[in-house]
C-alpha cells in the first residue's frame, strides 16, 4: 500500500470556551483545549489511576463560528480531523513546536437545556463547509 492516512477520532471535553480569531480577507480560525481522559486500576495496588490528555483543536471559518456559538466549556463533543506539528521560534530564537488537531467534522454530544422550561433541545447536526443542517421544512 503506498498510500498514507492521517486520521483522528476524539470524544471529550472542551476546557475553555473557543478562543476566536478573525483575518482581514474575511475567514476566522478557532481554537480550544478537548480533554479526554483514560481510567485504568493498578493490578499489583489496586488503585484506580486516571490520567487527562489535553489536545489541542483548531477549526476554520463556518466550523468554527458553529462552534464558537453552541460550545461551551465542560460540554461532551466528538471531533474528527488529522494531526498537524507546526514550527515555530519564540522571543529567544528557540525553535518551538505545536502539535493540534485540525478539525474537518464534530458532533455536539451534551444536550442544551432550554430557557424557560430546562426541557432539552436538540443542537443542530452539522456540516463544517456549510453550516447547521435544519430539516424542519421537509413534507415528510
């Protein structure tokens, strides 16, 4: 197989709401921390270990503004996207690197309490290249 794949699947917590970031030809960029966590017990203590893992998510444009609007911090969402390193040099000269998650798909997983009534509402399912997909108009 001469192919190659870069794929990411995470299901977590957002830990800051989304930090927003807009360019002068129109388009934004959006970034937040997903923690995801792993539980395991120790077989020789028997103790329960848990250990975070913070990953740092990047979406652009329509994506991101969906995001910005309906996520908050501590709610549950599934990102789909691929790894990215960036390169980069700090105040000394130093070369820094960023690893991110470049997110191409989410899913929204924590349901919204309503105003008035704290009844749930559904979130709107989304595509990132155009926005919120609302089928309340359909026939059927």
């Amino acid at each position: 197989m001469s192919g190659t794949l870069n794929k990411v699947m995470l299901i977590g917590h957002v830990g800051e709401d989304i930090k927003m970031h807009y360019f002068e030809g129109g388009g934004c960029l959006g970034r937040f921390p997903l923690a995801t966590d792993e539980t395991y017990t120790n077989k020789q203590t028997k103790q329960k270990i848990s250990n975070t893992e913070w990953h740092s998510i990047v979406l652009r444009n329509k994506a991101a503004e969906i995001c910005e609007k309906y996520l908050a911090k501590g709610d549950k969402v599934y990102i789909e996207g691929r790894i990215k390193t960036r390169k980069w040099q700090d105040d000394s000269g130093n070369d820094r690197y960023s690893t991110e998650i470049q997110a191409t798909d989410f899913t929204f997983l924590t349901a919204k309490k309503g105003p008035e009534n704290n009844e749930q509402q559904n979130t709107p399912k989304t595509d990132p290249e155009h926005g919120p997909t609302d089928n309340d108009d359909l026939p059927f």
